[in-house]
C-alpha cells in the first residue's frame, strides 16, 4: 500500500512571548496560519520491521530526521514486523520558520497510523508529536489556529483565505540562540482572541534576528516596497499579504539574487486533512 502526502507550511501571523518558564522554555502567544504549498511524502508499508528514509536532499536522510523519529514514535503501537520506505520531496526551505520539519513529522504520524492500522486519535498523534517538537500538534490537527503555551494549546480560527508572497534570504537562523538570547523581549503581555483579531500584529523575535542577521533586515526593507511585511517564526523566511496573485507575482519577479520565494495561499484546512480522506491516497 502506497500513500502519498503533503506537508504543507505555516506562516506565524503574530508571535508574541508572554513570559519564560523554570525549564527555559517561553510561553507564547501566536496564531498559526495554514498553507496550501509545502513538501510531499510517499509511504510504501512493508513487512521489513524497518523504516527506511530516502530524501530528494542527501543531506536530509539519517535517523536524526523528525520523520524518522516520529515513525520510530509509532513503532510500539504497530505489530512486531511493520515497515516502511518513505520518500521525502523538500520543496521548503530549511530553517525558514516555516514549520517544514514538524509538518514533514506531523504527516508521517497520519501516514503510519493509517497505514498501520493503529487506529489512534488525532489527540494521541498531536501528544506524541509534541514530544518531537513545538509546532508538531498544529500540523496534525491541521487548523488555522490560535495558539498559547509553547504552542500546544490550539484554538482553531477562521481567517480570510488570503495570498501570500514567502520570500527566505540566504541565512539560516538558530531558534535556541534566538531564544536563548539576553536581548529577547520576553514580556508582551498576554491578549484574547477577540482583542487579537481587532489589533496590529508583530513578531517579538523580529527586531533580535533583524540585528543578529542583517540580511532579514534587508529582505524585509525590499519587501515593505511591495507590502506590509513581517517575519514569520524565528526566521529567516518574511512574508506579505496581497490582494492577489498578480501582485504577488510581480513583486515575486523582482526577487532579490540571494532569496528564494514562493507564493501561497492561506486555508484554514490543512490539505493533508483532505488528501487522508481521499480514497484515490489509498491505492
């Protein structure tokens, strides 16, 4: 049985950090936007006991992967000799704060459950996903979603299904030096919701990593020409909302040599919850 499925990424409209915790650990307060673009996952079950991964980057394969982790997560719920070859297509951006490694894990934990027959809930995958990492339960629950503690706690939230241009310069950012770091602001008091939705959103980690890496800074000066623009995550990708795709496009076609870029659409349904529904995946 083949299964092939999408990691789809996220964009953090807001990230505010309310406070940190005994553990090092903050506590956060941020709302996860879906996407509709992301990497693609094939799954081939096997009676090997094993599970091989095979990456369309090399660098990517090893049992350090949160794909490789999260299956080795589900290992003790399935019979003694499940296996499973699974391909990896990386079309994201490594450490862009697009959340591509945690969707990659969240859509292994859907993949092998179902193909496994492990018959968890969702509530089951989202626990042990967070195990893996922060932003795992918001991709396997797979809602546009308002999020607080470290970013477990979801409040799934209907937006306006928006475009986007993602743009990543060439650097890759540290999320433990980022948060690790005395500069952090670390005291954005904590809001609702409503009182959300009805204010102006910002990045409290944007000013450090625009002073730590001068070339988000100079990513996001080219982009504010276009749109209003911010940071997602910890970096390095930014990101702006247009009224359409030909906006998006022609300033997409005015990109930086030292970025990437890549239009996509906001939806407060994750694909990957359809395409687990979809009959044709199960073939």
């Amino acid at each position: 049985m083949i299964l092939s499925l999408p990691a789809v990424a996220k964009l953090n409209l807001f990230l505010h950090i309310t406070g940190r915790r005994a553990n090092g650990y903050h506590n956060l307060q941020t709302l996860f936007q879906m996407l509709d673009v992301g990497d693609m996952l094939h799954f081939s079950a096997d009676h090997s006991n094993k599970v091989t991964l095979d990456c369309s980057d090399a660098a990517l394969n090893g049992t350090d992967n949160l794909i490789y982790k999260a299956a080795m997560l589900l290992k003790p719920y399935a019979t003694a000799n499940a296996g499973c070859s699974i391909r990896l297509e990386k079309n994201l951006p490594m450490g862009g704060g697009l959340g591509g490694g945690s969707s990659d894990a969240a859509t292994t934990l859907h993949a092998l459950n179902k193909l496994w027959q492990l018959n968890l809930s969702t509530t089951q995958l989202a626990n042990l996903g967070l195990t893996l990492g922060a932003d795992v339960p918001v991709f396997v629950h797979g809602k546009t979603a308002f999020a607080e503690g470290v970013g477990e706690h979801l409040q799934p939230v209907q937006l306006p299904e928006k475009t986007y241009l993602i743009v990543t310069p060439a650097c890759h950012i540290s999320t433990a030096e980022v948060f690790s770091h005395p500069a952090l602001k670390r005291d954005t008091p904590a809001i609702t919701l409503t009182e959300l939705l009805q204010s102006d959103w910002q990045n409290d980690c944007q000013p450090l990593v625009e002073q730590l890496y001068p070339i988000v800074a100079i990513t996001l000066q080219w982009l504010i020409e276009y749109a209003p623009c911010r940071m997602t995550g910890t970096g390095a990708s930014v990101f702006a909302e247009f009224p359409d795709t030909a906006s998006a496009q022609h300033a997409l076609a005015q990109l930086p040599a030292n970025c990437r870029g890549f239009i996509a659409r906001g939806v407060n349904q994750s694909p990957l919850l359809a395409a687990l529904a979809d009959t044709d995946y199960n073939s």
